[in-house]
C-alpha cells in the first residue's frame, strides 16, 4: 500500500526528531488525500493554512478532516504574506534558528483573492486561496511552492509581489497550460530547476527555455541540500538528465542519484 509506505518512511526518518508543522496549501483531494490516515499515525501538532471556509458538493474523508484541523484553535496556524511565528521563521530565545519559511502571498485584503475565497466558500475550485511559500537554507538552496495557482489569477497579482531569485521552483497546477507563470515573475526567479508535477502530458507546460524535471517520468524526486549545493535523487532507476554535474554519489533514499548542482 503507497500511503503506508510513505508514512513509514516520514515515521523512519523523524524518529529522533518531532515534525511540528504541516503545511497545507489548498483542499482539493489532490494535496490532501491521506491526510486523516498521516494525522492517525504521527499526531500533526500544528496544521498551517490560509484562512478559508471551503466547501464541497462531496465531503470524502480527508476534505473533512482537513476542516477538523483548519477549524482546530489549538492546532491551526493561518498563513499570509509576512506572517511571523516562532521558529517558522523567527528565532525565540529557547532555540536559536528557525525553518526560514516565508509565506509571499496572499495579501488578505486583496480584492481578487477575498473573491477567490467566496468562491471556495460557494463549493467552487480553492485553486487560487494557495499560498506562494518560499524555503531558503543559510548558504544554499532557494526554493518556491505555487499550489495550484492558476495563470488567469496569477496575471492579475502580478504586480502586487516580487519574487525573488530560486534555484528550484514547483511549478503551479502540476505544470498544466493552466498555471502557467507570468513571464515577468520566471525572469525574476530564474530557477535553475523547475519541477513538473504528474498531469496528463498532453496539459503540460514543458518550459523548453529551463531545466525541468517531470514527475511523470522521474517518479518520486528528492533533493538533499546542504550548503552550496542541491543532489538529486529520482525514484526512476532509468531516469536522467543532462544538466547537473556528476559528482559520483551514490544512490540511497531507495533512489537513484542523477546529479548535483550549486546554488
């Protein structure tokens, strides 16, 4: 069974350590199927997402235990651009450090978005109430989430943000044409490696002009950042590309290593 064997592998490798955070970018069954059976074997201590009030024709198990949690006052954190929480991405004085996760957007009292949430409201797509959730490591790597952000909405927020340079960014809406990335934010991004989420092939915006990695082909992606530099792993033991420096790693995770790049 898939979903045991991930969660095993989360239990496995946190077993020395706490995972304090789950962060949530919309409700569609997409990103959050699982989510009751993770919640049941590791006890998620704090759930992050946007303020919302979704709903669904269709309520499946997970989309309700997803509200259970996004309603919980003691577990729920509500994400916006510039939100400051301890060792999120702010230090306190029991821990030096923090997970230096920036949430970009949204910018609550945009029209457009709070139009985007009456939408989710009514039962329609919550693709566009997904958040812009930056990760950057002290000397190392950059990277960017998008969710499902579409391109219609994408345009009309252009404007509003800036994004900064990424050496890896997951592109919107699983790669289709439809979450395809204002012009104006690749080129102030200028990812080394864009990452195309699994959608049907004939949907998808391949970015011809950037080094991508598809998920379709490569299977399960990890990357081990350390400082300086990013090592890819895929779970595909056939998959490779011919961008990254081979810096003779061997393969571990399960996964087959296909190379290195510096950021």
């Amino acid at each position: 069974m898939k979903i045991k064997k991930i969660v095993d592998e989360i239990k496995l490798e946190s077993k020395d350590k706490d995972i304090m955070r789950f962060i949530s970018t919309h409700p569609d069954e997409d990103h959050i199927h699982g989510l009751k059976y993770l919640d049941d074997k590791i006890n998620i201590k704090n759930f992050y997402c946007v303020s919302n009030e979704a709903t669904k024709s269709e309520e499946t198990e997970d989309f309700k235990h997803y509200c259970n949690l996004r309603d919980n006052k003691s577990k729920a954190f509500y994400i916006y651009k510039g939100c400051i929480r301890c060792w999120l991405n702010n230090d306190n004085e029991k821990r030096y450090g923090s997970s230096r996760i920036e949430i970009l957007w949204p910018i609550i009292d945009n029209e457009d978005y709070k139009n985007e949430l009456l939408n989710a409201k009514n039962g329609k797509s919550p693709n566009n109430i997904s958040p812009i959730i930056k990760y950057s490591l002290e000397n190392g790597v950059t990277a960017l989430w998008f969710g499902d952000l579409e391109n219609t909405f994408m345009e009309k927020i252009k404007n509003l943000i800036e994004l900064p340079k990424a050496d890896i960014i997951f592109a919107p809406h699983h790669g289709r044409h439809s979450g395809k990335i204002p012009s104006e934010w690749m080129k102030n991004m200028d990812p080394k490696i864009v990452v195309i989420g699994e959608a049907p092939s004939e949907k998808i915006n391949y970015l011809s002009n950037y080094n991508t990695i598809t998920q379709n082909t490569a299977g399960n992606i990890l990357f081990d950042c350390s400082m300086g530099i990013v090592d890819v792993y895929v779970s595909n033991k056939n998959y490779s590309v011919n961008f990254l420096q081979n810096k003779g790693k061997v393969d571990k995770y399960g996964s087959k290593y296909i190379g290195t790049f510096k950021v």
